[in-house]
C-alpha cells in the first residue's frame, strides 16, 4: 500500500507543473509557520494543556512498566494464563508503588513541615542573627572601609521589599496556586488513566504495530521498529539513572549535613536532590534556594554548604554521571542548552528534563539516518553527472 503510494507520487512529481505546485505550496505553508510561530507555540501549548491528563498516564505508565516486566516475567513466570499474569503484575507492581511513595511521603512530609516552621518561626530571629554578624565581624569590615550603616540600610530596604513584593503579588500568587491545583488534578486523572494503560498494555501495543503493518511495508515497519526499541532504550536508561543519580546526590547532601549539624536538612536535600534531575541548570538552583535556607540562620553554614555543593558536583559530573550513563551524555553542551530551552518553552518542566534524552535521539537519527541519507544522495548526483 505504502509502496505504490510513493510510486504515484514520484510518477506524480515527474510532472514539472506537479513539482512547481508541490514547491509553491510548501514554501506558502513554510512562510505561514515561520511568520506565524508565536501563535503556533500557543496552540501546542493549548493542546498540550488540553490533553495532559492522557500525557500525564502515559509517562505514569512508560515509568512502572519495568517493574511490571519484572513480576511478569520473573517473579509470576509460572502463571500460564497470560492475561492473568498481567493483572496480577500489575496489580502487585501498583500496590509495591503506591507502598513505596505512601512510605517516603510518610517519612519525609514530618521533617519538611519541621523544617518550614523552623523558617517561619524564625523570621524574628534572622534580622538579630544578622545584626549580630555585623557587630562580631566590625573590626574587619572597618578594615575595608564597608559602610556598615549603608550596609544595614540595604539590608533592612532589601527585607522590606521582599515583603512588598510578596503583598503586591497575592493575585499572582493565587493565580499560581490555582495553576498548581489544576496540574494535580490532571496528574490523578493520569494516575487513573495509567492504571488503565498498564492493564491495556498488550491489546494497545499489538493494535498500535497492525495499524502501522497496514500502512508500512515490512522494510519500514522493520527500520520503524528498530527505531522505536532504540528510542526506548535510550529514554529508559536515561531515566532510571537521572533518577536513581537524583537519590545519591541527595542522600549525599543529607549525610553531609548531618555531619556539620546544619537544619532543615530533610527540605534542603529533597531540593537538592529533585533539582539535580534538571540538566544544566539545575544543580545551581538547587544550591542557591539551600544556600538562602541556611543563610537566614546560620551565613557561616551557608557558605559551608556551597563549598560542599561544588563537591558534589564535581563527584556527580565527573565520576557518578560519565558511569551510570556512558555514552548517551555524547552530545555537545551547546544542543543540550538548546534543546534545554526550546524544550522548556515548548513543553515545560517535562522539556527540560527530557532535553538530554531528546537529543541522543536526534543526534543518532542524524548520524545514522540523515548523513548517509545525504551522502547517498550526493554519490548518486556524482555519479549521474560523471555518466553524463
């Protein structure tokens, strides 16, 4: 079917004024998008926002499927009947992961909470800890002539402010709230509609590879299927050890700070840990927010942590990362950031997390689909004109 489609269509453009027509009109379509690509980006946005609850399960469902591989096919491998087998799986894979998360939200919500009314309770505290740095340290700032009643000027305009701004953005804030809540609500329709992937997962997956047998040849659908499985593979490993790198760098910073006897470390390492998962920039904003955490409390425990941070760092970019991810970090730091931030206008949060993954991909379809494509093209040119 495929096959004689293109055949028609090349007999087609064989035409001269059947070229020109296909040429004008893709150049119109062209200049339409490019004049028109803010207006565009809106509308993927739109969409984007107007189905994320099927995108939310799908991910929910791309993420638990390993662990229901791993009852179905190891633990559950003597069940003979098939679909019972699955919902088994899936049933006890469910039940392992809502244990799990109902285990470390029941762990860690205490100490945040602990360590949010540390912050809070102390805000009285923070501007005499404050004052109190500035009279222990006055011989020094004497020394290099620092104006410590400019000084505290600036610090009392700068505390004053960040409570104007706070009053002046309530709106902004609700606003942001309700954008929150709404997100959540499209993150448990996800959940339910996840449950329903899982339990689907077999039926989807042979109807979605007959549709496309239907309109592939078996060459393409074959190439089709490569593509896909390496995709996977990519995204999969990429994943689990952004993860799982997240967890260490965390637990790091915890044991860390347990060590200099620093507070609120369940919130700090929970930070630091969840914004290690972001590319590029997400360790720095991680040891910025922990870093104004501590300093309200304790300046000299700040700058300990920084230093500490750089560590981590350091350990995780060179050592832990280069390990647990070989090769698929081989794309250029340029691209990365890139795709970092056309993925994160685009698509959000989920852009910018996926940003290395993406461009693996893009990056082995150029190599080994593109660039011999191109130079296949080139050689057969070459030779046509040296026949010529």
């Amino acid at each position: 079917m495929s096959s004689n489609w293109n055949k028609g269509f090349k007999k087609l453009m064989k035409n001269r004024w059947a070229a020109y027509t296909f040429a004008l009109c893709s150049a119109v379509v062209l200049y339409l998008a490019l004049s028109h690509i803010g207006i565009l980006f809106v509308a993927i946005s739109a969409l984007i926002g107007f189905i994320s609850p099927v995108i939310y399960g799908i991910v929910i469902a791309y993420l638990i499927n390993p662990l229901i591989n791993i009852f179905e096919y190891k633990v559950f491998k003597k069940i003979k009947n098939e679909n019972a087998k699955h919902t088994v799986s899936v049933a006890v894979g469910l039940i392992l992961v809502f244990s799990l998360l109902g285990l470390l939200i029941g762990t860690l919500i205490p100490s945040l909470i602990d360590s949010f009314s540390s912050i809070t309770g102390n805000f009285d505290n923070y501007w005499t800890t404050l004052n109190q740095f500035t009279e222990e340290n006055a011989d020094v700032f004497r020394k290099y002539n620092i104006d410590l009643a400019k000084m505290t000027r600036s610090w009392q305009q700068l505390l004053t402010d960040g409570v104007k701004i706070i009053t002046d953005n309530i709106a902004s804030i609700v606003v942001a709230s309700q954008a929150v809540g709404q997100s959540a609500t499209n993150f448990l329709l996800g959940l339910i509609l996840a449950i329903y992937f899982l339990l689907a997962k077999k039926s989807l997956l042979k109807g979605f590879r007959r549709f496309r047998g239907l309109v592939l040849d078996d060459v393409t659908l074959e190439a089709h299927d490569r593509f896909f499985y390496r995709c996977h593979k990519i995204l999969g490993q990429f994943i689990g050890f952004d993860i799982l790198d997240g967890i260490i760098v965390g637990v790091i910073n915890a044991v860390l700070m347990l060590i200099f006897r620093m507070p609120s470390v369940a919130l700090i390492s929970v930070i630091v840990g969840v914004t290690n998962l972001i590319p590029t920039f997400g360790p720095i904003i991680g040891a910025a927010l922990g870093a104004v955490i501590l300093v309200l409390t304790n300046p000299v425990q700040a700058l300990i942590f920084l230093i500490f941070t750089v560590v981590i760092q350091i350990f995780d970019g060179y050592i832990l990362k280069p390990k647990m991810f070989g090769e698929s970090f081989g794309v250029p730091a340029v691209w990365i950031l890139i795709y970092i931030i056309v993925g994160g206008k685009m698509f959000g949060i989920v852009g910018i997390l996926l940003a290395i993954p993406f461009a693996a991909i893009v990056s082995f379809v150029y190599e080994e689909n593109i660039i011999p494509w191109l130079t296949y093209r080139k050689e057969a040119r070459e030779n046509k004109v040296n026949k010529e």
